[in-house]
C-alpha cells in the first residue's frame, strides 16, 4: 500500500531513540498493532453489518470500547494538515465530539502537533475509508498502555465519496481514526464508534468509558 509515506515514517521515527513505529495490523502480521483502518460499507451493509473487516480484532465487551494506548497527558495537541473547508469543518466537529467527553482536551496545536488530522486520496485497491498511523515510546507506560509519541489520521476522500458518505457520516469516520490517534481500538459493538466499519455512529458511552478507563 502506502509504501512510501510508511518509509518515510521509519526513517523519520529511526532518529529518535526510543520510538517505535508499526504497520497498520492488516499489513503484517508480525508487526504490534499501531495503526488501524476503517473499511467503508454501503448503507445496506451497514444496516445488515455483513461488512468485511479490515483492521484489528475487537475485543472485550461493546460497553468498554478497549485501548492499547494513551498520551501522557490528558491535554492533547492537534493540527488539521488540510487545503480543504469541508475537510477542516469534518476534522473540527470530530474534535468537538471527543472534547465533549470531558475526559481529554484537544488543544490546537501552536508549534508541533502531537495529532495531525488529513485528508486525501486513497491508493489502496480496499475499501478503507480512513487510516491512522502511531507511534509510541517503547520505555514508557501508564496504566498498562503504551505512552503515544504522535499519530496522524486521514479520512480517505475518494473512497467516502465513491460510497456516497454524507458529510455527517464521514465526520463518524474522523471521530473513529481520531478515537485511534487517542489510543483507542475496535469495539465489538456497533453501538460505538470504533465499531470497525462504522457509519452511523458517533462517540458514544462505550467510548467515553474507554477513554474513561485510560485516561484515569
Ligand atoms: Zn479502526
């Protein structure tokens, strides 16, 4: 897939001692589980949820969305990397919904950003519709999470618009790879919205509680 941007991010993660940067799960195997995809469905699929999964497994109960993450602070820098309004509108209502949790506090960044949020084109011959790379301090951890050293999360605007995505259902999208730029993992249920193949669904209690039990 994207081979070069993930050069590119080895290379600039191999200066920093202490870093570690992983694939997406879906790409090999061998690697940690340190940036995920969501897979878009159709409408139909998403009522039927006979959508094919792409990223990591869910696991636990649909009430705690899980976490392998976190930052070391619960006030959390962001940048949105976009030449687009309708972009930069979708990335800022993402951020409005996880600050309305209460439990983290997503603060423009004014120097470097701890979280970049982007759109662009997908060259992935799947349906994903968005995608979030991490890394994280290997000598670090709070709570039993790994501690986060930067992510950055994209919505996939070709895909979105090839599966005829509202604006409001490609906000669900931000909110779901901003929920992984958090340290966040897939849910079981379709009731949140790191349910793998979400659509409909926004932040909801399952995900406030996952973030709840990280960030605690
Ligand atoms: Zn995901």
């Amino acid at each position: 897939m994207n081979n070069r941007f993930m050069g590119s991010m080895l290379a600039v993660v191999a200066v920093a001692a202490g870093l570690i940067f992983a694939a997406p799960s879906h790409a090999d195997a061998k690697v940690v589980t340190d940036a995920d995809a969501t897979s878009a469905i159709t409408k139909t699929q998403a009522l039927r949820g006979t959508a094919e999964a792409d990223g990591g497994a869910a696991t636990g109960s649909a009430n705690l969305t899980p976490a392998t993450k976190r930052w070391q602070s619960t006030t959390i820098t962001y940048k949105i990397d976009s030449g687009s309004s309708y972009y930069k509108s979708v990335w800022q209502s993402a951020v409005k919904s996880w600050n309305k949790s209460g439990v983290v506090q997503l603060v423009p960044a004014s120097g470097k950003a701890d979280i970049t949020l982007a759109d662009k084109n997908s060259t992935m011959k799947n349906a994903t519709v968005g995608i979030t790379y991490s890394s994280y301090y290997n000598d670090k951890s709070m709570n039993n999470l790994k501690v986060m050293a930067n992510a950055k999360s994209y919505v996939f605007k070709n895909v979105a618009n090839r599966y005829h995505y509202s604006k409001t259902e490609k906000t669900n999208v931000a909110e779901h790879e901003l929920g992984h730029a958090l340290g966040l993992e897939h849910n079981v249920g379709k009731g949140s919205v790191m349910y793998y193949a979400t659509r409909d669904q926004s932040v909801s209690k399952p995900d406030v509680n996952g973030l709840e039990a990280s960030y605690r």
